[in-house]
C-alpha cells in the first residue's frame, strides 16, 4: 500500500501577506484561490512535487467562531505545527528569502 500527503493546511493572520511569502519568496506557484462567504483559501504547490500542495487560510476560514478564535490564539503563540521545507540549495533558497524582504528569524546553521 502507498500513502503520501496531498493537502497540508496553514494557519495565517494575513493571507496576502503570507501568499507574497510562499509565492514570491520560495517560489511556489498559485494553483487555486477560491472565495466563500467572505472567506478565502489559496492552495498553492511546487513544480517539483506536483502532487503536494499547500492550503493558506486565516483562523475563521471554514470554521466557527469559538473555533476560529481558539485556532488564532495558539496562531499567536506560535503553538501551531511546523512545517519542514527541502531544497537542494540552501544558501541560493535562504538568499532569495531573504532579498523578498521576509523577516529572518534565524539564519541557517549547520545541526545534528
């Protein structure tokens, strides 16, 4: 049997903000930008994983109040799953992120 990962959702405070990041930073590519009742979902993907993609919402997207409110308080605190990127080069990936104007919060080191 095989199992592989189709969809991985990612809580944001800011969609656009967080799409300019994804999008024009580490260069994933819009593959769906859908609306409803005033909420919004970008699902976005890599060209070299095509069968992976990525799903930005903000806390109240699809979701009550109570627990919209509940998702962005943990948002807040930083308490949310991580998510893990590969690239087959760091220094040239970490450069572009940071000439997009994205806020580094540590630079890459070498760990065990």
């Amino acid at each position: 049997m095989n199992i592989s990962l189709q969809y991985s959702q990612i809580t944001v405070n800011d969609l656009d903000e967080s799409l300019s990041f994804y999008r024009d930073a580490l260069g994933l590519e819009v593959r769906n930008d859908v609306g409803s009742d005033g909420q919004r979902w970008v699902t976005l993907g890599s060209k070299a994983q095509a069968d992976l993609e990525l799903v930005l919402s903000v806390p109240h997207a699809g979701r009550s109040q109570d627990d919209g409110d509940a998702l962005q308080q943990l948002l807040v605190k930083g308490a949310l799953p991580i998510l893990v990127f590969r690239t087959d080069d760091l220094d040239a990936t970490f450069e572009a992120v940071r000439a997009s104007g994205a806020e580094v919060l540590q630079e890459p080191i070498t760990q065990p």
